[in-house]
C-alpha cells in the first residue's frame, strides 16, 4: 500500500478541533475573515488603479484621501447611494437574486484558506483558519461553481439580449477553465496525500533527502516540485475570474458591460465585489497550494520568531499582494483574446497538457516512494524523459501550407463562381475636386492620359474658403 505524505511536522491543529472551538471565537474569526476580504478589495482597487496608471503614464487617483488612497472607499459609497433602475423585462426576482449568488459564495470560499500558524487566543489554541475539510479544494471549486449561477441569472433576468449573450461565455468559460484547473490540482493531492487545505500547507514543510551518501535539502513548496501544475493553475485561474485577458464576459466592444449592463446601483456594486475577492481568493489558493501557505521562504525560515505565532500572517498577504500584481500586470500589459483561442488554449492546450502531467507525476511519485535507490529513481525518469523526446520526434510534422501565389487554388473567385465580393486589386482613387482646380489633366495608366473638364468656377464663399 502507499501512504502519501506521511512524515510531515503538521503545525496545524488536527481537523477534528474544527468545530470544537468556543462560539464567540467562531464569530470572531468569521468578522476577521469577512473585515480582511473587504479591505483587500478596497486595497486592490487602488493598487490596481495607481499600477495601470504608472504602466501608462498618466495620473491615477489623487483626490480623495492622501495621494488619492481612499477613492475605492469613496467609490463604494457612491455605488450604494445612486439612484437603483431595474428595466421594465427584468425577472424581478432572479434579477434581485443574481447578485447574491455572485457575492455570497465568494466570501465563503475564503473560509477553509489557513492564514496562519496554530497561535493562543484568551488561552485557547486555535488555528488562523475559519474552518477546514477533508476535502477543503472541492469546497472552493463547488462555492466557485454557485457563483457562475450568478453571472448566468444576471444576463437572462435582465431582459436584454448583450447581458444573455455575456452570462452564456461566462458559463461556457468557466466550465471550460475548472476543469483544466482541477485536473491541474491533482498532482499536487498526490504529493500533499489530503484534499484539506492546512494539510497541504503542512505537507510543503522543508525536509532533507539522501543521495549517493550525501544529505541533500528537499524544497518543500510544491511550485518546485510541480512547476507544470503551477503554471496551468495560472493561466486557469486568470480565466475562472474573467480578468483580462481573458474577461469576455465582460468584452465592451462586443457586450456594452456584459451579463452585469443593466445593473446599477447596489447591486452592481455586489457584483464588482465579488469579482474582486473571487480574485483575492483563487491568489490565496495559489499561495497554499504551490507557495507554502503562510511559511515563511528561506532564509527566513531559520528565524523562528518569523514562523511562529502571528507574524506568519504577514508573509501570506505578502504573497497574496504578489499574486494581486501579477493580474494587475496582466490587465496593464495583454490584449484581450479572441473567443475562440480562447476555448482552443482551454480544451487543446491546457487539458491535454494536464492529463499528460498527471500521468507522469503518478508515475514518478509512485517509483520514489517503491524504489529504495535514488541511482535507479533517477535513471528510470531519465529513460523516461528521453522516450517522451523520442516520441515526440519520430512524430510527422505538418506541411506548411502553400500561399495563394504558388497555385494551390485559393485565387479569388468571382462573385457568379460563388466567391465573395471584393474591390478590385487595381482601384485608382479619384482625385478630389480641389485637386483638379490646379491640374488639367489627370494620368489614369503608364500610356493613356485623358484630359479632364475644366473645373466648375468657384463661388464667392468657395473662394473664401
């Protein structure tokens, strides 16, 4: 039988004292959580906002509060105090309901995310997580799974055809990209053995292999043991919250606003909301599952007052921020894709690619954990490597396709031969009125020049002019 990841020093409480904590520290910790999203949404605005405005050269928000830091703040209270216009189609009710099922599963998401060492509250020990599962991953993919509900009723309740239009990609997007993600997620629960969050946290702790009579240290986050599943979870995860570029949803030269036009007010807010903390909490899950969690990175890992007690806390937002950058980089930098590359890199690039990486990272974790010699572990995953090259080369590559200019019968067609409509390859712009008023004479080709009427005389106003 194999037992994966077993050995790990778990600093976290066991999931059985989940629940087992007094009330008013279950509230506590649930104000803390909702209290952290909201200023990490307000913070992001801004960062956001200084971010494009410094990649663009121009001033960003500079107004309200010192060097303009509390305009998200102001912003938010705008939204909730103008005036509400629900359209006269609308589904009262789903369209009332929309925007809840957008927000609501984006803060209870965040719930099974740990932020922080076991630490000692009023003399309880209790774990800087809400709450946590056996199966803690599936919890986030099922909350944002409800939240494309949201998006989906919000473009079919508002009775306008560009709001549908947007709810339909946003559902075909996200069931598209969860599933390269989750597949992307499955080399990382061989690794860790759990599904529950503060497990795989501690399953990323640094330890020591041994090699040819020499102790080697073993990195412990998984974004070096799996850098594959890392950068598909990117990619994926910049698609599950319809950030650019990938936000078609959401594309104002195709959809005005997308599945959220005809919100105003409120509920737009929520909305907005929700965007942003779907976009805090897939970066958080991106910290815990490749960066370690709220470990601290080497050297600070020798110190151990950075990797007790609070201050843990501080090197997960940091990471959380970094994460943030990077879609604000994305945002400032890449145009946005076209619908169909973009269900192309989905299903035939990202979901191929993961089920490949899957079946190698079995096959590798179940040789290190059988195979008692490193010498023959590393041979047989260079063997391996080198079949998959191989493979890859004795593979036909595809012609080049020939170009029109080499005879390959993709000449144009006239219009009576079924081809389509085009202006003529040698057209000659006529010249303008003005310009003949200093010419006599206009040469059409290189041997024929046809002399043109003499000018119609300009009135007074012309003359003026």
């Amino acid at each position: 039988m194999i037992i994966l990841g077993a050995g790990h020093d778990n600093t976290q409480l066991p999931l059985t004292s989940f629940g087992n904590e007094p009330f008013w520290l279950t509230i506590g910790k649930a104000v803390f959580v909702f209290v952290l999203l909201v200023v990490l949404t307000l913070f992001s605005i801004v960062f956001e906002r200084k971010i494009v405005s410094y990649m663009q050269q121009r001033v960003g928000p500079n107004r309200v509060g010192p060097r303009g830091y509390l305009q998200s703040l102001a912003d938010g209270l705008k939204l909730a105090l103008k005036e509400e216009i629900i359209p006269q189609l609308a589904d009262k009710p789903v369209y009332v309901l929309a925007p809840i099922l957008s927000a609501v599963p984006a803060f209870l998401a965040f719930s099974v995310i740990p932020f922080g060492p076991k630490v000692s509250i009023a003399g309880h020990q209790t774990a800087l997580q809400l709450t946590d599962l056996p199966v803690g991953v599936l919890f986030i993919f099922a909350m944002s799974s409800i939240g494309v509900f949201g998006l989906v009723l919000a473009g079919w309740s508002s009775g306008s055809t560009y709001p549908l239009l947007g709810g339909l990609r946003s559902a075909a997007q996200v069931i598209s990209y969860e599933i390269a993600m989750g597949l992307s997620l499955v080399a990382v629960f061989l690794y860790a053995g759990s599904l529950s969050t503060s497990e795989i946290v501690a399953a990323q702790s640094p330890s020591t292999f041994h090699l040819l009579g020499s102790t080697f240290p073993r990195p412990g986050w998984f974004i070096v043991t799996l850098p594959v599943s890392f950068v598909i979870y990117v990619i994926a995860m910049v698609g599950e919250t319809n950030r650019a570029p990938f936000d078609l949803p959401e594309a104002e030269s195709e959809l005005v606003g997308g599945f959220h036009t005809e919100y105003t007010s409120l509920k737009f807010a929520m909305f907005f909301l929700a965007e942003y903390i779907n976009m805090i909490t897939v970066s958080a899950l991106a910290v815990t599952l490749f960066l370690g969690g709220w470990q601290a990175p080497f050297p600070f890992s020798r110190v151990e007052w950075m990797t007790t007690g609070w201050f843990p806390l501080v090197w997960f937002l940091l990471k959380v921020v970094g994460f943030i950058f990077f879609f604000i980089w994305l945002r400032g930098t890449l145009p946005r894709m076209r619908y169909d590359q973009f269900m192309k890199l989905g299903w035939k690039g990202l979901v191929p690619i993961s089920l490949v990486w899957i079946l190698l990272v079995a096959a590798i974790r179940t040789a290190s954990l059988e195979v008692a010699d490193r010498r023959t572990l590393l041979m047989v995953v260079f063997g391996i490597f080198l079949a998959v090259m191989v493979v890859f080369y004795l593979l036909p590559q595809p012609e080049p396709d020939p170009s029109p200019a080499e005879g390959s019968g993709l000449e144009l067609l006239p219009v009576s031969e079924g081809g389509f409509p085009t202006p003529p390859l040698d057209l000659v712009v006529p010249p303008t009125p003005r310009s003949l008023a200093g010419v006599g004479a206009v040469t059409t080709g290189p041997a024929t020049s046809t002399a043109l009427p003499p000018p119609p005389p300009a009135t007074e106003e012309i003359g003026r002019g």
